[in-house]
C-alpha cells in the first residue's frame, strides 16, 4: 500500500468529490468511481480500496436522503423491504471476500459492471412513468414530481421477487468490491420492477449507506480499513454529493442513462485491463 502523504490525502479527497457528485447523481455511491482509481491509479490493493469505498458510500447516502428528504422520490416502503435481502447479501459478501483471489475480483467487478451497462442501454428511451398523477400506484409504488415533464407521476412496482434477487446479489457485491449495491440496484430496478431511473437513484442512495455498514465494519475488523485514507475519502464525497443533488435535477433522464453507461463502460475496461496484467 503507499506510504500516507498529504498529496495522497489531497488526491483522494479531489476524488472522493468527483466520485460523491457522479454517484449521487446516479444512486451509485461513487464506490463503481472510487474503486478502480484508489486500486488501479494509486496502487492500493482492492480489499483497502473497497474498504475505504464502502465509508465513502456511507457518507454519499446520508447526504443523498437528506437531500432528497420531501422531493417524494424515494420511496422508503419499497426500500425497507428489498434492504432486507441487501443485508443478507452483504453480510454474505463480507464474510466470504477473503476467500477470492485479487484478479478474481476484478474479473467479477468488470462482469457485473458490463451486465449492468447492457441493462441500462437496452431502456435508454424508455420511461416507466404514468402520466395520470391520480392512477393507482399499488402497495409500493410512488408518485414524484417529474423534472423532465414538470408534473406529478405515478409508478407501479413489477416483478418484486426479480428485485429481491437483485437485491441480494447486489449485498453480496456490495462487500465484495465496495460499490455500494447500487450499481445493480438502479438499472435492475429501472429495467425489470418497473421504477422510473430518478426514483429508483434516490431509492438506491437511501438503501446503499444501509448495504455498506455491514461490509465497512467486517473489513475493519479483519484491519483492511485505514481510517487515516478514509477520513479525507469520506470528506470529499460529502462535498461532491451537495454539488451533485444539484446537478441532477437539470440533467434530462436519457442525459443521466447515457452518462451512467459510458461511466460503466469507461470502468470495466480498466478493471479488466488491471486484471489481466
């Protein structure tokens, strides 16, 4: 691991706050940012660098809740219910992370992060909204104010057990790789429970501070988290986060889709290129 110095320090905060912007812009966390910067470009191993994400992750989903707190665009019962299954992937995911080898996980990292691309890209034109504020939403569906139409919509729910799948996967890769659960969360939400891109970013944010607890505190333990790196990691992302509630709201919903798959793409190139050398 390199040797702690302010450049380091003043690094990792500069990308703490690029990774907080990008990823509560898009319910991600900035861990799909953060971790293949702190392990490919500093040179940090990737069980540190998923250690120090999962704080940071912490940290952007206490500022996206609050943020987003009255906007009605997450919608805590769905919430409550997949998080069940999210714990248990993540406890899961923490206590097996020791068992794989690095480049395996940087492998699985490319994996889900190109699964994750395809899903979002295959409904860049589609919105799951309707436009009859008075419709039923169901048990847990919602209604938010749309930025992109300027009046209140409704969203139902579908296909809740493939969520709760999701979900679980999305626990378990959370701890393993320190991405926060909502690179899976977001596009399985958007693509297959019917969830408009919006809700289900604010809905994710709001679930992944829940998701990394269990995996921060099983890293800490087995002493993969520096709180010397992480301190400044999670400071910077504070800061990004406020600039990038305010950013989403003017971005068009096709902007933040096309924006969330280049990203993804950008990202797994690097870790497979990582993983092979």
């Amino acid at each position: 691991m390199p040797a702690v110095t302010l450049p380091l320090i003043l690094i990792i905060f500069g990308s703490g706050a690029l990774a907080g912007c990008i990823g509560s812009m898009l319910g991600l966390g900035g861990g799909v940012f953060l971790v293949p910067l702190l392990n490919l470009a500093l040179g940090f191993p990737l069980r540190t660098a998923a250690a120090i994400s999962l704080c940071t992750v912490i940290a952007t989903s206490s500022s996206v809740s609050a943020g987003q707190a009255g906007s009605q665009l997450i919608n805590i019962r769905l919430g409550m219910v997949l998080e069940v299954a999210t714990v248990a992937g993540s406890l899961l995911g923490g206590l097996t992370a020791h068992l794989f080898s690095e480049h395996g996980l940087q492998r699985l990292f490319t994996l889900v992060t190109i699964v994750t691309a395809v899903a979002v890209l295959s409904r860049i034109n589609r919105r799951n909204v309707i436009l009859d504020p008075a419709a039923d939403p169901g048990t847990l569906g919602g209604r938010f104010l749309d930025e992109d139409s300027g009046t209140v919509v409704t969203y139902r729910v579908r296909r809740l057990p493939v969520g709760l799948v999701a979900s679980f996967v999305a626990g378990n890769v959370s701890s393993l790789l320190g991405v926060g659960g909502g690179v899976l969360k977001v596009p399985a939400l958007n693509t297959w429970c019917g969830v408009p891109v919006r809700a289900a970013a604010a809905t994710s944010a709001f679930m992944i501070g829940v998701t990394a607890t269990g995996g921060a505190i099983i890293y800490y333990g087995h002493g993969d988290l520096p709180a010397v790196l992480a301190a400044p990691a999670v400071l910077g992302v504070q800061l990004g986060s406020w600039f990038g509630l305010r950013l989403a709201g003017r971005v068009p919903t096709r902007g933040l889709k096309l924006l969330l798959t280049v990203v993804l793409l950008l990202v797994a190139l690097l870790m497979f290129l990582r993983s092979v050398s």
